[in-house]
C-alpha cells in the first residue's frame, strides 16, 4: 500500500509518501524499494529511502514501512514507487 503520512523527523512533521507490504522471513529474494519521477528511469539508491519501521507479525511476516527520505514538496510534481524482487 502507498500513502502519504505526516510523520515527526527531527521535530518537523512533514509529509512522506510511504510504502507498507508484508515481508516472509523464509523468502529467498530480497526486495528494493525503486523510485521514480517519470516511470522510465528507476533508481534504488539507498539514500533515497529510509525505513521508518519493520513490526514482526509473529508467524513468520513483518509489515514494513519504508518513506522517501525527502518530504513531499509543492514543486515536486510526480514521484513513483515500486517493489520488485530478486
């Protein structure tokens, strides 16, 4: 799931656009977080995204929440996500 959330950073509460998914603990790939303006290009640079929290489900799963890691501004017109695996 992608939303925006108000979150505190420092003592600033900004907007950030978020991902949340369920990660397997027994899964053989590793997901990247891909970020896009434009959907051609994608970068995964780990500087671009941080991640704000990964709770344990208890049965194997956690539920990850990974942000940009700049606010969402007025200039900034798109920005994309994705989640593939290797």
């Amino acid at each position: 799931m992608v939303s925006v959330q108000a979150t505190d950073v420092d003592g600033s509460t900004d907007d950030y656009l978020t991902l949340i998914f369920n990660q397997s603990a027994d899964a053989d790939g590793v997901l990247t977080v891909g970020v896009s303006t434009d959907l051609a290009n994608w970068s995964s640079d780990p500087s671009m995204t941080e991640l704000a929290s990964s709770i344990d489900n208890g049965y194997g799963t956690a539920t990850v929440t990974v942000r940009v890691a700049d606010p969402i501004s007025p200039e900034q017109t798109r920005i994309y996500l994705r989640l593939p695996g290797r």
